[in-house]
C-alpha cells in the first residue's frame, strides 16, 4: 500500500516510484509501427512484418498504444536521447555486422 506524502516531504522522481504489472501486461516484438494522430493523442500501431508461406509480405497486428500529445512530446524527447546513447555505444558495430551481411 502506498503511504502518504507529507507536503514537505522531499520530491520524488518518477523512478523511485514502485512498479506493478497490470495482468492485461503485453509483451510484444514489432518491426513495424503506423502513428495516427488526433487532435487528443496520439495512436501507436505496432505490428509484425513476415512472410506467409506464399512468400507474401504480411502485416501482424501486435499492440496499440494511445497516449496524451503532452506524453508523446516527453516520449518523442527519451527515445531521442536513447538512440544517441545507443549510436554513440553501438552504431560502429551494427555497421560491421550490416556489412559482413552484405558481403556475404
């Protein structure tokens, strides 16, 4: 249970905060994503591209995430940052493995 915070008590950040799996908890891979917009969020699509046994491309429906425009800009701001973190630690590798697949 969750105990109650004084006014003065010292501010926490959002990681500090205990975690609980809600039991609808997902968890998907996707190499495929649709973004829709309204004027009141924003609409992931996430889905899973392969080949059917006929060899046609098809488009596997896996999770859809709505969230606020102001939960969009905050998520647009970490994934960012992210991906910077992750070029700078591991682009040069990806890149040797991309072309040792292309020269194969």
């Amino acid at each position: 249970m969750a105990t109650k915070r004084k006014p003065q008590d010292k501010p926490i950040t959002i990681d500090e905060l205990p975690q609980q799996q809600a039991a609808a908890y997902v968890s998907a891979y996707s190499n495929n994503v649709q973004i829709g917009t309204t004027p009141w969020d924003f609409q992931f699509l996430f889905f899973d591209m392969t080949e059917d046994e006929t060899g046609e491309l098809i488009r596997e429906k896996k999770a859809r995430v709505v969230i606020s425009p102001q939960q969009a800009i905050a998520f647009a701001q970490m994934l960012n940052d992210t991906i910077e973190r992750w070029v700078k630690e591991y682009a040069s590798d990806a890149r040797n493995i991309l072309a040792q697949k292309l020269d194969a």
